[in-house]
C-alpha cells in the first residue's frame, strides 16, 4: 500500500526498510515454521533468544535509550512517529514480539525523564550491554484497572499496593496484575499509594524495583489469548525495600506517567496495525490464488468487497494513528484526546479485518497451522491493552468535556 510510506522521512523509510526486512526474512519464517512453539508451557523457551540478538543488531532494541548511554534515540521532533512506524513492522510480523520490544522503549521514555541520572547510567547500560534485558511497568492490580485510568481521584479508589518511607527505604506491599514482561523482566516501575488520605492523582507514587530485590516473586506467567510471546506476568510484593533513591516521582505520579502512555497508546495502535497489515497481505494473497467454483476467490464479488473492506478500515486507522502520533511530538493540547481515539478506534477496526481475514480463509481461516487464526487472537488482546474500549471512550469525552463528564459520579 503507498499509504504505508507517504509522509515517512528519509530516516523512518530507511528504519522501515530494515525492520521490514528483519521480520520478512527472520520472524515470519520463523513464525511459520514453528506455529506449535508459542503454546510451549514454559514461557521462557517459547521466543528463541536469538530473534532478541537479531532485534539488537538491527539497532531496534533500545530505542527511547539516549545515546550517551549506548542506546538509540531517534530524532526528537519525530521521535513519535518513527517509534509507530517500527512497532507496525515488527507486530506484522508478530504481536508478541512487539510488545517484549515496545516495553522497553516506552519504560527508557519514562526512565530518561524522571530517574536520577546515577540509575539511568546503572540501568540503562545493563539494558544495551544485554539482549535479553527487559523492562516492565506495573500499575493494574487485582482490585484496580478502570478506576485508575479515567481516573476516579477519590480516597476509596486508590491503590492498594502501599509505600511507606522507613528511614532510607521504602517499603512496598502489594500485588500487580496483568503486567506485560511480567514474568522475565530485569527491572519494573511500581506504582504504590504513598498517602491513603488522598485521591489517587496526589497519592500514587512511582518506584524502581529491580528484579533481585527482596521481597518481589513473579507469581505466574499468564497464558493469554494471543501476542504469547511476551510474557505476561503476575507480582507480589512482601515487605520489599528499596533505597530511598529508586523513589521516581512523590504524589503526581500518575500525572507524571502521561510521558509514558501518550506514546505508549500510539504504539499500542501502531502494532494493531501492524497485525492487521499482516491479516491484509494474506488474506490479498490467498484470495488471488486460492481456487473455489472455478474461478481465484477474489473473483466472487462478495470475497472482493470484504478485501475492499478491510483496505479501507486499515487506512482509517493509519490515517488516524499518524494524526495523533504528530500531535504527540508537537506537544499539542488535544494530543491525549487523539492517543486514546487512535488506540480504541485500531482496536476494533483491526478485529474486524482479522475476523475478514479469517471468514475469506474458510476452514482453513480455523487451523492453527495455517496461522491466520493467530492473527484474529493477537487483535482481540488490542481491546484490553492500556485500558478497555469503554474507559478509553470516556477518557475521550472527560478531556473533551471536563467539568461535566470529567467530574466524579459519586456523592456531590
Ligand atoms: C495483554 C495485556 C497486557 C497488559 N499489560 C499491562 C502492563 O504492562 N501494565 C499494567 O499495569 N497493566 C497491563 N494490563 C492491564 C490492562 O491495562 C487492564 O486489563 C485494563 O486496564 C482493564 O483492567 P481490568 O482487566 O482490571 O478490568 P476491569 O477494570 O475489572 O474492567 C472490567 C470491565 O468493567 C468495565 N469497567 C470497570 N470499571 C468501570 C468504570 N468505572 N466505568 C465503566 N466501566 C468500567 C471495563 O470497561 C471492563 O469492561 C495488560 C492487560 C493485558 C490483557
């Protein structure tokens, strides 16, 4: 599709190019030949490190890493752009690849801007000097997701993971959920309530917590739907301490964590699309080569509008993505409005491309081994990643209407 490049400058192309070539050379055939691999019931031999080598040498692990520290940082006026542009590539050729590699990049964003510059020198060169290195951000629980992301800024809603200061430490307890690398990552960001007297917005504090702490155990790897290559994982922490200085941002923490999740939802869009670019270029090949009643399917005019279909939601989608990737890197006011629409709308346009490309597959759309079916399973998770499609829509509406829809629903 011509769309895929317009606009790109001559970096992005060039990225594009690499990271297009890495997954049509290396993860798609690696994909297709081992499509039993990601139900391995031990989630460490599912990805062979060697796809994590090879991401490394093409210099897209440790993007968001600054460079003076070993990683790769993009130009900063695109910086948002290109990180969708390189998330789109790999998840086409896998989701779950996708999500190991993007979690790094969105959590060195993070760390660049708020860690002490002594942790980032300690951090981020153990994560440029390891392939396998990873990096997680913990913030749903058990008792909490939803709440957190509209948010509701009432002292009931808080987290129940807790912080206390004792003297040079802090103490942590608690329990995350749900959290992408879970399982295998070196370092997590945890955010913990620091004040109990306050609504979440002033009490939530961010912490580092490196994985051989004290205190922290990965309490299992969840088997998920699809994108099975990352590990997603669950954590306890009991009486945990870390040095008084692994505390990233006191109170705002939430706030704060906007430098994280506004690119982090365009990523998040830009892999969905991804998949569904995957599910297009398939489903564009088997319909012109696959014979039924006589004739290639696409010429039955049903076959060829539902091809039609699926090529006009998917430029939606990159139309949409690309706007809001723009105004994150120009800082515009509506940028956070435009993140969240981008991640629900690819959401459930890239579903129904998938479940396109399945029904135009037939029985063959149902076999594992034909590997479409992982395509429909990888889109499904997009609906509950960085909040659902319902708490995203009202994301969209508070920031558009803030003293009305905005406001808490509880008592006056
Ligand atoms: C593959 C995957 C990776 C993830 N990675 C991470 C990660 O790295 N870090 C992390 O912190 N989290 C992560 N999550 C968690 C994700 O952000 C949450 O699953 C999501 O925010 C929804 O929260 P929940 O599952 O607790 O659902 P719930 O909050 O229990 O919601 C259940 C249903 O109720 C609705 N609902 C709940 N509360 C309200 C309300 N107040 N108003 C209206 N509707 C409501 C929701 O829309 C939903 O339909 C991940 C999830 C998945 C599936």
């Amino acid at each position: 599709m011509e769309t895929s490049e317009r606009g790109l400058t001559e970096e992005q192309k060039l990225m594009r190019g690499s990271c297009r070539a890495f997954v049509d050379d290396f993860v798609a055939p690696f994909i297709r030949a081992n499509w039993q691999r990601e139900w391995l019931m031990d989630p460490q031999a599912r990805l062979p490190a060697e796809i994590l080598l090879q991401a490394d040498r093409i210099g897209i692990r440790t993007l968001g890493v600054p460079e003076e520290f070993g990683g790769v940082q993009l130009d900063p006026e695109t910086e948002v752009r290109s990180f969708a542009v390189i998330a789109e590539e790999i998840a086409r050729g896998d989701s779950g690849l996708a999500d190991k590699l993007v979690q790094n990049w969105k959590v060195s964003v993070l760390l660049r801007n708020l860690a002490p510059r002594h942790l980032q020198e300690r951090w981020f060169s153990r994560l440029t000097s390891d392939p396998g290195f990873l990096l997680a951000h913990c913030l749903t629980e058990p008792r909490g997701a939803s709440d957190r992301w509209l948010p509701y800024n009432v002292p009931e809603a808080a987290m129940r993971t807790r912080a206390v200061l004792e003297g040079e430490h802090w103490v942590i307890n608690g329990r995350k959920q749900f959290i992408s690398n879970g399982y295998d990552a070196s370092l997590f960001v945890v955010y913990a309530n620091t004040d109990p007297k306050l609504g979440m917005l002033q009490g939530t504090s961010s912490f580092l917590v490196p994985r051989d702490t004290r205190g922290l155990s990965v309490a299992r790897c969840n088997e998920t739907i699809g994108c099975r290559f990352m590990n997603n994982g669950e954590l306890v922490f009991e009486n945990l301490r870390v040095p008084r200085d692994h505390l990233l941002v006191e109170g705002d923490a939430l706030g704060k964590a906007g430098i994280y999740f506004r690119p982090g939802k365009i990523i998040q869009a830009a892999k969905n699309l991804g998949v569904g670019m995957a599910a297009y270029e398939r489903t564009a090949e088997y319909v012109q080569s696959y014979v039924q009643g006589g004739r290639i399917l696409i010429k039955h005019q049903a076959v060829a509008l539902r091809l039609a279909d699926m090529a006009t939601r998917l430029a939606a989608v990159r139309a949409l993505v690309r706007e809001a990737a723009r105004a994150v890197d120009e800082a515009a006011p509506d940028a956070d409005a435009l993140c969240n629409m981008a991640k629900v709308f690819a959401s459930e346009e890239i579903l129904k491309v998938a479940q396109h490309a399945m029904e135009l597959h037939g029985g063959n759309g149902a076999m594992l081994d034909f590997g479409v079916e992982k395509l429909f399973r990888d889109a499904s998770i997009f609906l509950h990643m960085d909040a659902t499609a319902d708490i995203s829509r009202l994301k969209i509406v508070k920031s558009m209407f803030p003293r009305t829809a905005g406001a808490y629903a509880g008592p006056e």
